[in-house]
C-alpha cells in the first residue's frame, strides 16, 4: 500500500510538471515568441488543416494548402522586392491533394503574403497569423533569426504600455480612436517630449503597432540607449473614404485640423508632456508622411521635427521650404525610403534633390532591403528616425 501511495505520488508530480511546462507548438500563441512559425512539436494549429507555414532555422519556409479540387495554386508576397515584385510562385499538389511550396532561404524577417487559388487571392487559410487594415486581410510570416531581431519582443526587456483611448472629434463629429505608447519607466512627475506617428492608405490606428511593430522597437531602441524615452501617439489618419476622387484635397485639411484641435490637446491632457514645438515631431509613412509634410511644415509653431517615410508632396504645397530662414525654423528634418522603392514610389528622392537646390537641412537615407512596405519602415524608424529626434533637446 506504501508502495503504491509513493509511485502514485510520483506519477501526479510528472504530470504536474509536464503540464506546467511551457508549450511553443507551431503558431501556439501562448507566449509572445520571435520566432512563432518555428515548428517544435509537430502539432497542426487549431483548426487548421495543416501545417503552414513551417519555418526552419536555414530560413526556408513550406507552404501548405489542402484544396484537392483547385486547379493552381500561387504565392505572392512583400518577400518579392525589385525585379521579382508582384511574382507569382506555383505551388506542387500532391496525391493527397495538397499542395507544397518551399522557398527561401529568405532575408529573417516579418513578411505579408497572399495565396492565389485559382486565380483568387486569399490569406492562407492555415495560418493564425493574419493581418488586417482597412483593406483586405493577409498572412504575416515571421522568418526567425538566430535570436530576437531589433524589432522583435524580447523578454528582458523593460517593455511600455499601449492604451487606446476612444474621443468625440469636433472635426468629423464622430467617434474616433487613437493609441499612447509610453515608455517601461514612465513616470507622471516627468516631462517627455511626444512623437506623432502615423500610418498609410488603408492603415488603422493600430498598424504601427499591429505589424509595425513600433513598440517593441521602442522598447528595444530605449533600453538600448540609442534613442530618448518618448510618448508616442499613434492616430488615426483616415478621415475621408480613402477611394473618394478628392481624397488629396479633402483629408489633408481635415487631418492637419483633426491634429491640432483634437489629438494634441487630448494626449498633453492625459499625459505628461513637454508642451513645446521643440518636443513635438510629427511622422508617418506613406500618406501618412504626407500629411506629415503638410501638416508638419505648414505648422513650425506647433512642431519642431518631421520625418517623412517613403513619402513627399510638391514644395509648393509646404511653402516654408522655399523661405530663407527656413534651417532656422525645422529642429530636424529626415526624408527617407526603402532599397527598392522606383518610379511614383521614389518621390522622396525627388524631394531630396529638390531640398538640396533649395539649401534646405535635411536627413536623407534610403535602404533597408524593402520596398513601400514595413521591411522598409520598420528600418527606418529603428536605424535613422528614432535614434537622431530630439538631439538638441535638454
């Protein structure tokens, strides 16, 4: 009887145990992983039919969709940059009727794909790991490292907190959101200078968080020494139906209003901030960084930084840049793009040039390895923007 109480107490605590254990099962969600597509157990994400996609360590990936009636299947993806944009990969259907795809090995890093079945094009339907805006969902691939990249969560990390606050705006007379990040050591005593970070066409107010992954790099980026402990405001930049054929002339009005009425009196209400243009900068990508110039140039009493991501509008708009003081009025100026951005997309170089000619003080820099993507914007907020804001500031 003694025998049998001993063996059976042992049993219960190896259960115990075994079930305390953390599970990382591909796609598990139960910790927050840098590398969560890395396949450790073998086990096929709830309510998926297989596996996909399967990461592995040389930074190959397999694709895997059961459709056994499809006639082809294809996959696109922000991992096809330059000459191969927009390219299509044919995936291989076996007698299972499944079809595989391998690629790689890929660049570590946070992709957007899309899989074509029959000529429509879907999200994986396997994969939990789905992005959405206000466009059309997608699937995020996560191509892991050898450990947690600058843009990844890590554990030891001092990390900050986002809240969502919801307000009435008395520019659309409507219910409206926006989020703060503020920093792991925030504290209500001290000033901070507050970042206006908005996204793109089709982008929500949480994008910069969702796939940009804005705080983690800031989490990274301040805990490294490498950039001031900040406020961060993420609003919410649409303001008109982003297909109307006036969109230009009637969101820019609207939002440089929506800004200056709404959101900065409600964050330096709520927050502890540095009231002052010299701790005020303004940023976004892609229309976002339009409005940014439009907004942030037409208004250097209210901000004294803008950054502009894969983004510029004609000088003319922004009048101040052809003024001769101007040098002394913009605290820091940065225009910047990615490695493959061409043609339509490059119009930041063309701003670039034309700053140039006019002797106007700027930051440019292109590269990162993307395109007009967050490969690229990521890159930018991390390695340029982040570390050289508010430099001058005591």
């Amino acid at each position: 009887m003694k025998r049998f109480s001993f063996l059976h107490s042992i049993i219960l605590t190896f259960l115990h145990c075994a079930l305390c254990l953390p599970i990382n099962a591909q796609q598990s969600h139960v910790n927050i992983q840098y590398d969560p597509q890395r396949n450790t157990e073998n086990i096929t994400p709830f309510s998926a039919q297989v596996i996909s996609p399967e990461v592995f360590d040389d930074h190959t990936v397999t694709f895997r969709v059961k459709a056994p009636d499809a006639h082809d299947v294809r996959l696109t993806g922000s991992m096809y940059v330059g000459q191969e944009a927009r390219k299509q990969v044919p995936f291989t259907k076996g007698d299972d009727g499944i079809w595989t795809l391998t690629i790689g090995p890929l660049k570590p890093e946070i992709y957007l794909y899309y899989i074509i079945i029959d000529g429509v094009q879907n999200v994986d339907p396997n994969n939990t790991f789905t992005g959405h805006a206000a466009m059309p969902a997608f699937s995020m691939l996560f191509v892991h490292g050898d450990e947690p990249a600058w843009y990844d969560p890590k554990p030891d990390v001092p990390h900050g907190s986002i809240t969502t606050h919801y307000y009435k705006s008395s520019v659309t007379g409507g219910l409206r959101d926006m989020m703060v990040y503020t920093p792991a050591n925030y504290n209500p005593k001290k000033k901070y200078p507050v970042l206006y970070l908005m996204g793109g066409s089709g982008d929500l107010t949480e994008t910069w968080v969702m796939h940009g992954r804005a705080n983690w790099i800031l989490d990274n980026i301040i805990a490294e020494g490498k950039a001031k402990e900040m406020i961060v405001c993420f609003p919410n930049d649409q303001m008109v139906t982003r297909n109307h054929p006036q969109h230009t002339e009637l969101a820019f009005p609207l939002i440089e209003k929506e800004l200056i009425q709404c959101v900065i009196p409600f964050v330096e209400s709520h927050y502890s901030c540095i009231k002052d243009r010299h701790a005020r900068a303004l940023s976004g990508l892609s229309m976002g960084g339009r409005m940014s110039q439009y907004v942030g140039l037409r208004n250097l009493d209210v901000f004294g930084s803008v950054g502009l991501l894969s983004a510029a509008i004609d000088v003319s708009e922004t009048p101040v840049l052809q003024e001769k003081d101007v040098n002394s009025k913009i605290d820091y100026l940065f225009v910047g793009g990615g490695t493959y951005e061409t043609g339509f997309m490059a119009r930041h170089e063309r701003l670039h040039e034309e700053l140039d000619k006019l002797g106007v003080k700027h930051e440019f820099y292109s590269g990162g390895g993307g395109a007009h993507d967050l490969v690229t914007w990521r890159h930018l907020l991390y390695f340029k923007f982040l570390p050289h804001l508010w430099q001058n500031l005591k």
